[in-house]
C-alpha cells in the first residue's frame, strides 16, 4: 500500500474519515438518547461489506453499532434500512423517510468500494491468490461412556475450507462444538472438528477436509487403538511376575527352614535379653 498507493487516494481516505467524526459524533448524541445513558464511554459503529463477484456483479450491506450492539443494517438491494434492535427504530425510520440516504449508500458500496477493491487486490494478488496445502491429523479420547474423535487442520491458506467427519462413508457426523477457523502467526490458518461418537462393530470413521488448494478432497481414516489387548498383555505380565516372585520366596524360605534357621517367635523381637540381637543377625543372614 505505502509503495503503490497514490497521494490523491490518501487525500480521499481522510476527507472521508473526517466527515464520518462529524456525523459520528452526532449520532452518539442521538443514540445516548436512544439508550437512555448519561455518562460512560460511546462508540457508533460501521461497517461496510462489499464483495465483487467473479462474474462483476456486486453484492454486500452495511451494519450501523452502538456501544458493541447492531441496531441498523442496510439492503442494499432493497434500499432499505432495517432496525435489529428497539433503539434502531426511529433511525431507520428517518433514514428511509429520504431516499437520498440510501442512495448514496448504494452508490459507495457499488463504485468507491468495489474501485478500492480492484486497486487493493492488484497490490497484494501474488499473496492473496497464494495456495497452501493443509496438513490434517487425527486423534482421539476414549472413554467408557463415548469416544471423542478430533480432527486437526492446521497450515492451509486461504481461510476457506469444509471439514466434517463422517461415518462408513457416506453418513455426516454432526459436531458438538462450534467450527472456528483460527489464525496462525505465520499467515495461515487452522481449525479443529470434534464429535462425539459410541463405534459399534463394522463402523468407521474418517475425516473429509475439502480446500482450493487440493486436487481432490483429503480422506483421513481413525484408526481405534486396540486398548482391551493391551490391558490383557499387561495382565499376563504382572500374573506371571507375581507367580514368578511368589517361587522364588518359597524356595528361600524352604532352604532356611532346611538348614535349621527358622524364624525366631515373635516374644524375642520384644524381649530385653542380649540373645534379641542374635536372633536379630541370624534372621538377617
């Protein structure tokens, strides 16, 4: 932007944010009044959104916020305003009560937006059209109760991208938690897809991740681990340690009965005599 963008459009870009402080502060009066407040920090929101189709035609509206809260959108192809919230009635009523309004509104979305999209694009096209690969990895956190299976797509670019999980093939799991596409500090993107789910014999799952960077949508399969087999393994191991152990102590014990040293009744460890000491040794060798 610093290198390609021309003085006058800068000129253009302030003059516009200059006009919108005046109306803005106006409408924080008009909206104080609005929300029946009398001191705290305001703020009047909006914002445009305008998108150019690959085709030319162009399609967006504009949201109008006070204090975090929408209470006006703007139809573009209607032309009309449209309160979301209690306080936004009589605004949206003035509004629509001159046609002017609107009409500069449609005229800014459709020709200074639409001409600084163009330009914006031009500028950054080699990194905006770049295409990433995802990389994708699936894990799971089995319970008795279900199995949650996760399905991480990390890397890819641009942000778009369709990822679900799906059961023997052709049946959508649904997801418990909301799909959020996160952003990543070295300009990618990431997102996680979990469900939960209880296998019955036959079942399989596998996650579907589709992205303009893939010739053909990702496949990737969950592989159950087998934790039942290894609980048996384990089992057998201890079994035969403890069988193992228990052999070895009843062979010492055997040899030291044999050899005359048995050990000494419980009233010597408690007894005062010296003779304590030398059952005390002879327990020990």
């Amino acid at each position: 932007m610093e290198q390609h963008v021309e003085p006058e459009h800068w000129d253009e870009l302030t003059q516009i944010g200059q006009n919108s402080e005046i109306s803005g502060k106006n409408y924080v009066r008009i909206m104080r009044n609005r929300f029946n407040q009398t001191h705290g920090v305001y703020v009047w929101q909006r914002k445009f959104i305008t998108e150019l189709l690959e085709d030319g035609s162009v399609r967006g509206y504009q949201e109008y916020g006070f204090n975090g809260k929408e209470v006006v959108i703007f139809d573009k192809e209607r032309m009309v305003y449209i309160p979301t919230a209690h306080e936004g009635q009589l605004l949206a009523q003035r509004w629509n009560s001159r046609r002017i309004f609107a009409e500069v509104d449609k005229s800014y979305m459709e020709e200074h937006c639409v001409a600084w999209l163009k330009k914006y694009f031009s500028y950054g096209k080699d990194e905006l059209e770049r295409k990433v690969r995802p990389e994708v990895r699936v894990s799971d956190k089995q319970s008795d109760e279900a199995t949650k299976l996760h399905c991480r797509v990390y890397g890819f670019y641009p942000r778009a991208v369709d990822v679900k999980w799906v059961r023997n093939g052709r049946d959508k799991v649904l997801s418990y938690e909301a799909k959020q596409i996160l952003p990543h500090p070295d300009g990618t993107y990431q997102i996680r897809v979990t469900v939960e789910v209880a296998p019955k014999e036959g079942d399989s799952y596998s996650c579907h991740v589709d992205h303009s960077s893939l010739e053909e949508m990702l496949i990737i399969p969950w592989e159950p681990r087998r934790r039942s087999s290894l609980y048996i393994v384990i089992g057998v191991i201890a079994g035969v340690a403890a069988l193992a152990l228990t052999a070895v102590l009843g062979i010492f014990a055997y040899k030291r009965i044999s050899a005359g040293f048995s050990s000494p009744p419980c009233s010597s460890w408690r007894s005062s005599s010296p003779n304590r000491y030398r059952y005390f040794s002879l327990y020990l060798n």
